[in-house]
C-alpha cells in the first residue's frame, strides 16, 4: 500500500495497489486551487459524501440539494457569508440558494438534511434558476488539474464541448467522475469506480481536508467573525458548559435582589436561565462576562438575536457589577469560591481576567472596561447579519 501526504494540504490518504497506478493524486489535490466561489468546496464535499453513501451516479440536481443541505446551517444558524458580500450583494450563489429556500419554506434552522432536501423537491420551480446557476462551471472547472496532462486545451464557452472533451481525457486517465450530455439539471454524474474504491477508503481524510480548506476561504471571507472552523457544523448543546456560571448567579440571586435585563422585575430564582448577552452562536464560548441571569420565558424568545445595545447594556452591566462587588466583598468568600470555579470554563479572557475583574475598579470603570471590550464583538455579530431583538 502506497501512501500520498500533502502536508501543507492536511490531506493524507493510503492507496491500495489494485488502484493506486490508475489515479492522479496530484490532479485531485488541484480541484480545490484558486477557487472563486466556496460552493466549489461545497460541490466536492457533496460527491465525496454521496461515494461515501455508496451512490455511483447522480444527477447535478441531487449534488446541488446536498450542497444546499451542508450549508443549511453555517449561513442560516452562524450567518457566516460564504464568498462574502459585495455593496450589500451576497456574492456565493450557494449562499443565495440556502437563504432563498428559506424564505421559501418553514423551516428552522436546526433542519435535518432530510426536511432540506424535502423542501427543496416541494418548491422545486422556485429553485430552478439558482441550482441551475450553481451548475454552470464548478461541475467542470473542479477537473481542470486533470486537464493539464491533456495535451488539448478545454473550450470554456461550450458546455457540449467540454462535456466531450472531459470524455477524451477520461480515456487517457481516469477523473473522478465524467459528465452526462443530459440537458440542465438531469445532466448525470458518473463516478469511476477507482476514485469510489479511493474515497471511500479515505473518506475521513479527504472530508477533514475539504474542511481545511474551506475554513481557510471562509475565515478570509469573514474576517471579524470568531472561531470559525466550529461553525460548519451543528453543534452539540451539551458543550455549552454553564453550570458552575449557574451556581454563581444562585448564591447571588440569594444574597441581593437582581434585576432582570428586559423586563425590569426582580429575577425569580426558580425561573431564570443564564444566557449570553452577544448569542452564542456568534462568539462560541461561555465566558463569563458574556452571560446573565433572565427570565426563563424570554430565553426562547430571545434565541439567537442580539438585544438592543441600548438600553439593554446598562442593565446587562449593572448585574455584571453586582457579581464583582460580591466576589470580591471579603466577608463573602462562598461567593469568591463560586467565581473562581469558573476558571475552568468561564474565565478565559485575558482581558476580562487582568482588567475586568481585578479589584479596586470603579463602578464607572468597570463599565467602560466592559464596554470597550464587548461593544466591538456585538458590533461585528450586528454587521455579520445577526437580527436585534426588542
């Protein structure tokens, strides 16, 4: 068994000898060079998945629905644009794809890819023209580092042509897949069933390289938004980890009336969730000075919204200070103890540990420290697409 590393790539796989003569590795590490638009990472990582599921022809049209439904959620849930935006444009029709169909249907933002591909079928006509689009060059532009080896030049202007000349240099040297001369969508995907045998032996390398790769395009696409490469999947709930910020806000809520942010009643200590302030889902951690005792009724109402900077972050603040005076009140040790069991967890920030809740700030300055800190991140969330709430 051989084995091919591209080390600045992440891409490693092993090469059975029945196949390993037959493939052009070099080729196949060029179908993600100088890309465009990221649903070219899209396209790619639908076929692999789709070989990874056994399936050894397709049609365009069943590609594009799985492109749609892996994209569902970075653009839907995290707002993360996919080739950027131009004079308030979205530049990836992929992007325009996943936003249309869910101004199209009902769907959450937590829909399965099955409910996806459901509601794409049901509103099939509305979606013709942008998953038409999306097949218009990628499809054929993914093989050009194949074409190299070809002593012809393709012609870009023709599809029929390019579709013929995919077929000579198939002949001469196996691509991954050829394409049908099918008209529009039902154009046919064929898979050679080398590549499948290579692929589906490597399936978890060549889907963590894609996965590289297009954490690189769309970090360079999106240059304010945090911890980019955990927003291409759903994530688990069950990481949040907020349990010590929850007991810390109990001893809290026991020792001192506290407000709540939006309703301005006093928080009821059996029905509060803590909750960030900036979602989640933008800025993926649970820090502490993120997070705030609220209403349990109007968490789910809040969801993945930002609140209105003003007035909403005073209040936020004013709670905020509460907990630094009582941690650092020295007749309240249980309280300081609670506080540094979010170490672990909460309290990552180097500024939020060196300047934030260090002692001896004033009200005033614990506030501007806060803010200066804060507003920028919910700034970017803002221009990233996240909605206001109240």
């Amino acid at each position: 068994m051989a084995e091919f590393d591209f080390e600045k790539s992440g891409l490693k796989v092993n090469l059975k000898e029945e196949y390993y003569n037959h493939l052009d590795m070099e080729a196949f590490y060029q179908m993600l060079k100088n890309p465009s638009y990221c649903y070219k990472f899209y396209w790619l990582e639908a076929c692999v998945k789709l070989i990874a599921e056994d399936v050894e022809r397709t049609t365009f049209s069943e590609i594009i629905d799985e492109m749609i439904a892996n994209a569902w959620y970075t653009v839907l849930e995290y707002h993360i644009h996919l080739s950027g935006v131009v004079l308030g444009e979205v530049r990836d029709g992929l992007e325009r794809a996943v936003l249309l169909l869910k101004e199209l249907s009902d769907l959450p933002t937590s829909a399965s890819k099955i409910e996806i591909k459901n509601a794409i079928k049901a509103n099939e006509t509305a979606m013709r023209a942008v998953k038409i689009q999306l097949t218009k060059m990628v499809p054929y532009r993914a093989l050009a580092g194949f074409f190299d080896r070809y002593e012809k030049n393709p012609n870009w202007e023709s599809i029929g042509r390019l579709t013929v000349y995919i077929e000579e240099v198939n002949k001469l040297r196996a691509l991954p897949y050829i394409i049908g001369r099918e008209t529009g969508l039902n154009r046919e995907v064929a898979f050679n069933s080398f590549w499948i045998k290579m692929i589906q032996d490597n399936t978890v390398a060549i889907l963590s390289w894609i996965q590289y790769e297009k954490v690189k395009w769309l970090q360079n696409n999106n240059p304010e938004v945090p911890s980019l490469v955990y927003k291409l999947e759903p994530m688990d709930e069950n990481v949040r980890k907020l349990a010590h910020v929850h007991k810390l806000w109990d001893a809290i809520i026991d020792l001192s009336p506290v407000m709540d942010v939006f309703k301005d009643t006093v928080i009821d200590d059996k029905a509060y969730d803590v909750d960030h302030f900036i979602p989640w889902s933008f800025v993926m951690n649970d820090e502490l000075w993120n997070l705030m005792p609220m209403d349990s009724s109007l968490n789910l109402a809040k969801s993945n919204k930002l609140p209105k900077w003003n007035p909403f972050f005073k209040k936020f603040a004013r709670n905020q200070y509460l907990m630094y005076q009582l941690v650092n009140d020295g007749s309240k040790p249980e309280i300081r103890r609670l506080f540094e069991g979010c170490f672990r967890d909460n309290l990552h920030s180097i500024w939020a540990n060196q300047e934030l809740y260090r002692k001896g700030n004033s009200k005033d300055e614990f506030y501007g420290i806060l803010e200066k800190n804060m507003q920028p991140v919910y700034d970017s969330a803002k221009r990233q697409g996240y909605q206001v709430w109240l």
